[in-house]
C-alpha cells in the first residue's frame, strides 16, 4: 500500500482520459517503473516475425519511455511514437507524438507494433484503440497483450485482464490474424496482424 496514495492523489478529481493521463504520468516518474520494458523484450520476436524492410515506417503505439522505439529504429524502421504520457515522451526525444490511441491523428504507418498497452485500457476503450491503430496501419503489425494482474504496487493498472480468447476476436474484428501465440511464461500473448 506504500505507493498506492501518491497515485491516488495524482488522479483526485480527474475521470476518464484525464485520469488515465495523470496515472501515467505519475508512474513514469518513478524510475522502477521503466527498469523493464515488455516492448523493447519483443523487438526481436516482432522483427523475426514482420516481413518489415529498412527504411519503412511503423508506429509504436504506447511507446512509454522510447526503448523499443530505438531498438525499431536501429534496425533501419522510420519510427513514430504514440503515448498518452508526456511524461514518457519526454525520455524519448524526437518522434513522439503525445496522445490517446483511440483517438490521435496522424500519418499512417506501414507497420504497426503495440506491446503491453492493451491491457491498460478499460475495457470500453478496447475497440475505439484497436479501431484507431487499424486506420493508421498500411500493412500489418505485432500486438503483445498481457493477461494478468500487474504487479507493480500503485493500484490496477491492468483495466482489461482477459485470455486470449477474449482478445482474439476483438483484434480479428479490424486485422487479419496471421499468426498467434503465448510468451514464455504464457501470462501474454502476441498477434501478427495484416491490414483487411
């Protein structure tokens, strides 16, 4: 319960987006909390399993603090970042847009790669994300979704805590699934996707 209250306090008053906003903020602030990153972990597994080519734009959708977004880039990919935190954009320099996934605007990308941002969401928010990131994917992309609580401490930061089987159709719904399967340790699972 030691971190809970700073949380909550980052979010007293605010609902919705805003809060959303707030929490992430203030997580991002706490330098344990980007010692891991899920994103730049899968990287390699994306890349193996994208037919992407250098010099081809991807979006990382909910980028957080840029990591996998340098190592996309270091393979040659014209990255672009998405995050609601402008506190995460900040640790990433140059090509971040700050903004919500179900909603922002901007160029469409050939490839499309969001790891551990799913779950984040409420669950009313699942399809307008899904929706917003098919819209800006030309050719196809790599989702990772985690299916457990998180285990960080702040209160849920999970707000969608599903198994695949929940997820599969919602994502099949606005992409082709062309490829699925569980990490490791079976608590997420990664979609290979094509634009429909």
């Amino acid at each position: 319960m030691g971190r809970r209250k700073p949380l909550l306090d980052a979010m007293a008053g605010l609902t919705g987006i805003d809060a959303e906003r707030a929490k992430y903020d203030h997580m991002w602030r706490q330098s344990d909390y980007h010692r891991y990153s899920p994103g730049a972990a899968s990287v390699g597994h994306a890349l193996k399993m994208l037919a992407c080519v250098p010099g081809q734009s991807i979006i990382d959708w909910g980028c957080g603090p840029g990591a996998a977004m340098r190592l996309l880039a270091s393979a040659g990919l014209q990255v672009t970042g998405v995050d609601l935190s402008s506190v995460a954009a900040g640790f990433c320099g140059a090509g971040v847009v700050v903004g919500d996934i179900a909603t922002v605007t901007l160029p469409p990308a050939e490839w499309a790669y969001c790891c551990d941002v799913m779950e984040h969401l409420p669950p009313d928010r699942v399809d307008a994300a899904l929706a917003n990131i098919a819209r800006h994917t030309l050719l196809g992309g790599y989702l990772r979704i985690c299916h457990v609580p998180d285990g960080f401490g702040e209160g849920a930061l999970h707000l969608t805590v599903e198994p695949p089987e929940w997820w599969t159709p919602r994502i099949a719904k606005h992409f082709r699934i062309d490829a699925h399967g569980a990490v490791g340790d079976r608590d997420s699972s990664w979609w290979v996707v094509s634009h429909v």
